[in-house]
C-alpha cells in the first residue's frame, strides 16, 4: 500500500511538473519575447562601442581597393611579422607606388603591425604619401590562416582568420571563407567575435538551393537569429527554362522564442522555451517594405495570452535597424577584404618581385 501511494505521488508530480511547463510557455511569450529584446538590446549596447565593431561597419569607398588575381596565395607566401615602414622611393609600375611593409622578424602567421590611422581610414594605406608626422604602429593583425584562389573561370577560394589588437589590447578576431565553383555556386561565411564573449555571424549560399543566416550570440546562447532556406524551381507556367525561389524554411529566434515556417504547414508555429503555442502569431508579408525583419521583407504579428497583439518589428525597435547594419556589414566584410587582403598582396608582390 505504501509503495502504491509513493508511486501514486511521483505520477501526480510529474503531471503537474508537465501541465507547469506546457502554461509557462503559454503564459511566457510575451515576457519572453521582451526578455530576448531587452538582451539584444543590452550585448548591441555593448559592442556598439567596441574597435572590433568600427571595423566591421567600416565602409569608406575607394577604387584602389579593386584587384583582379589570377594566382594562389598561401600563408607560407606570407608568414612573418611585418612592421608598416614605408620606403620613400616611388614605384610606378608596382602594386603599391611606395613598399609599405618590412619585415622585421619571423612567424608561422602574419602578423602586421601598422597605424590605426591606415586601418579606421584606409585611404591613408591605399593613397599612401609620405609625411613629416610619423604614427606609431599601435594595431596587430595576427592572421593564423589566410589562403586564396582565383582564376578567371569562376573558381574561388577564399579564407581569413584574424586575432586584431589596438594598443596591446583585444579588438575582437574574424573568420572568413569563401567557395565558389561557377557563378551559380557560392558559399560564403562571415563571422566577428567581440570582447564580451559576443559574435555575430553571416552564412549564405546560392545554387539550387539558397540558404542565408544572421545571428547575435553570447558564448553558447543565441540572442537572435534568423535564417531561411528556399530551392529553385523550374516555372513550368514560363515554359523557358525559367526559375523560380520557393520558400522551404523560415526560423527566427529570439532568445527562448523561436518562430518556424516551414513549407506543407500553413500556420506559423511559435515555441517558447521548446513549448510549442497555439494561435500565437502569423506572417505580414510586404514586398514593398523591408522593414518587418532583419533578413525578409516581412513582418510578424503576435498573440499574446491575454488577446492582445504586437508586431515584432515595434517589439525589437531601434535595435533592428543595427541588426541590419551588422548583418550588412559581415556580408559585405570590407576590413578583410581592403585591408587585409591589400596588405597581403602588397607584401605577396614585393616579397615575390611582382609588377603590374
């Protein structure tokens, strides 16, 4: 009897611990949902105002910055630390009219130390005349893999990751990579790690199917993300070997919440904690507008438990605006590509007796 009653006892707890959960995440979506905004709102805050983030929203303009290869480059071709002491004899058939970089001691990375003047305002590095003031180099780029190739049939290859200081102190690191096989298959990864234990990564790939990510995390939890997933179709309609993009995936997570789209399902799904909602949301899709998200030009309206409703574009304001920028920003991903990529090749062709 006694050992019926304790087994009657671990039954019942167990129902309640289940039905706990199950109206928690009812009950939670809006404290949850606000919780995820106050977080992104709190780490944006605090990158916002980091070297590591200067860098990544860096966008100054300037054709100097467009170089064609048709070459490997490997971290073999440019290993060793490398100290910005330009040459005063110009050069008028070389990469660089001036030979910024000597080396001055060895290393299996590359390492470059040089002004932060060239790195905040690189067209100081790409336009370099000498001047009577001299800038100490008090930014390390510690670059401890770094390959490239291209040739002129559409194959690429591309990878970069980078540890970066600013007076003897962290500024963050990066990790890049590229893979395209024709102009219809690329693959590319973007991702800044800031102090604080924040990163913020970008992943998108085209072909047959295309596939594009954004996400702000801390350590091992993720404040926001969304990605979709969509696959090409032939438009049968066209009859002209036309395609057409087909929505397969949509996921967005914020914080506990995480909203799923998903092809053969009519309604929007929201979970909370895990817990799968009812009624809780559906899509405003605009083509017009790209203000809804970070990624789509759509926007979600929510349910909350107590009947009210709330579009998730007002909930995440201003922060979503910055999202964008920094979603852009890793896309895009000038300071690799314009200034590390332009010393790089400055040192490969000096070091290597290149010419234009």
């Amino acid at each position: 009897m006694k050992k019926n009653i304790i087994s009657m006892i671990v039954i019942m707890g167990v129902i309640a611990w289940s039905c706990s959960k199950v109206d928690s995440g009812n009950n939670g979506l809006r404290q949850s949902v606000e919780k995820g905004v106050v977080d992104i709102n709190r780490a944006v805050s605090k990158i916002s105002g980091s070297a590591g983030y200067q860098l990544l929203l860096m966008n100054e303009a300037t054709a100097k910055s467009d170089y064609s290869l048709n070459d490997t480059i490997d971290m073999s071709d440019v290993a060793g630390i490398w100290d910005f002491q330009p040459d005063t004899v110009f050069r008028s058939n070389e990469f660089s009219p001036f030979k910024l970089f000597l080396r001055s001691g060895e290393s299996e990375n590359m390492v470059i130390n040089l002004p932060e003047r060239m790195v905040f305002h690189p067209k100081h590095l790409h336009y370099y005349e000498p001047l009577d003031t001299v800038y100490p180099n008090n930014f390390t780029i510690t670059a401890t893999d770094y390959h490239i190739y291209m040739n002129w049939f559409h194959n690429y290859e591309y990878r970069l990751a980078a540890d970066l200081s600013l007076d003897d102190e962290n500024a963050g690191s990066m990790d890049v990579s590229t893979t395209a096989k024709s102009e219809d298959c690329i693959s590319n990864m973007s991702r800044y790690n800031f102090t604080g234990g924040y990163s913020a990564a970008a992943m998108w790939q085209d072909g047959d199917t295309t596939i594009s990510s954004f996400s702000l995390t801390r350590d091992n939890d993720t404040l926001f993300k969304e990605s979709n997933i969509f696959i090409r179709q032939d438009d049968n309609h066209m009859n002209m070997g036309n395609h057409m993009r087909v929505e397969k995936q949509y996921d967005l997570t914020i914080g506990a919440v995480e909203i799923k789209k998903s092809s053969g399902i009519d309604s929007i799904q929201v979970f909370v904690g895990g817990v799968l909602q009812q009624n809780a949301a559906e899509i405003i899709s605009d083509d017009s507008d790209s203000s809804g998200s970070v990624c789509q030009k759509r926007d979600i309206l929510l349910t909350f438990d107590d009947g009210t409703t709330a579009k998730l574009s007002e909930l995440i304001d201003p922060v979503r605006e910055q999202l964008k920028t920094l979603r852009e920003s890793l896309h895009n991903m000038y300071f690799a590509k314009h200034i590390v990529d332009y010393i790089a090749l400055s040192i490969f062709f000096d070091d290597h007796g290149y010419h234009n």
